[in-house]
C-alpha cells in the first residue's frame, strides 16, 4: 500500500480494533474565495491526533491522518 493512503490506513487500522465509530473531524476553510486554506482536526475517542491546514482538502485530511495513524500505531505497538 502506498504511503499516501493514511486515512484508509487509519480507518483499517480503527475498525480491526472495533474503534472505527471513534474518529470524527473538524474540517473548515480560511480566506477569501480564491485562495482557501483548509483546515483539518481529527479526533479519536475525542482527543486530537492530527492536524493539518494548506491548499487542497484532500492533502490536508491525508496529512492529519498520517499523524493520528503513526501515534496510534506507536502507542499501542510498543
């Protein structure tokens, strides 16, 4: 799997461990209409793992994904 597919990765990784209900997002754009920045906070059992703002959503979503994944993955595999 490419590493550019965090938020499957995340989800697989949520739902093998019945946790996947637990994720929710905060997603919201900035400035004027031609030149948004999207925002993302993501959300596991209510706390935040990821965050991430820059010009496309999709990109954004993936890179606070990628984070919520790697402390989720570092925490329980240790």
């Amino acid at each position: 799997m490419s590493s550019d597919h965090w938020r499957m990765r995340l989800n697989n990784y949520l739902q093998e461990r019945g946790e996947r209900s637990t994720l929710s997002w905060d997603v919201w754009t900035t400035g004027p209409a031609h030149r948004l920045t999207w925002h993302a906070i993501l959300y596991v059992r209510g706390c935040q793992m990821g965050t991430a703002r820059g010009q496309h959503r999709g990109a954004v979503k993936e890179e606070a994904a990628r984070q919520a994944y790697l402390a989720l993955h570092n925490t329980y595999s240790s």
